[in-house]
C-alpha cells in the first residue's frame, strides 16, 4: 500500500475532511511549485487549495479563506506510526 495522503483535506475540526491523525503527521503542499505552509484545505483531483486573507477574520472569528486553482502536489513529512514494535533480542 503506499503512503500518500488523501485527495482532500482540511485543518478546519467543522469540516468533513478534517483527519487529525493525518495531520499530526505533517502534510507538506507544494502549489504551484513553491512549498506552502498556510494551505487550510487542499484538493490534488480538482487542483485548488484554500489560503487564508492576510490577517482577516468572519465574523466568527475563522480565518477567511480563498482558493486558489492550480496544479497541487502533497506528501507526507513523517514516517507512518508503526503498528507493532519490532522486539529483536
């Protein structure tokens, strides 16, 4: 099986496509090109990321947000969590 991460994912805990074990593990995003590290959700299948507007908030105080098409690249920045400890004597 190999290690990629999901077509779409969010950092948002309201959303559908929010994993919090995935993102403990990191997920780098390269748009466009060039790494980001203020992407708030992705989607590699239709090309778009959502980036927050400056420092401008709703008036729930979430971080507006903007997507943005283009090609999206993702991987993941740790090693999977093991599933057993490898016990050598």
């Amino acid at each position: 099986m190999a290690d990629t991460p999901p077509d779409r994912l969010s950092n948002d805990p309201r959303s559908p496509f929010y994993k919090p074990d995935l993102l403990a593990r990191g997920i780098g995003v390269r748009f466009k090109g060039v790494e980001r590290t203020n992407v708030g959700e992705y989607c590699v299948s239709e090309g778009w990321v959502a980036l927050p507007v400056g420092k401008t908030v709703d008036r729930r105080g979430f971080p507006l947000q903007m997507r943005q098409k283009g090609p999206v690249e993702v991987w993941f920045l740790d090693a999977p969590p093991a599933d057993h400890a490898d016990v050598s004597e």
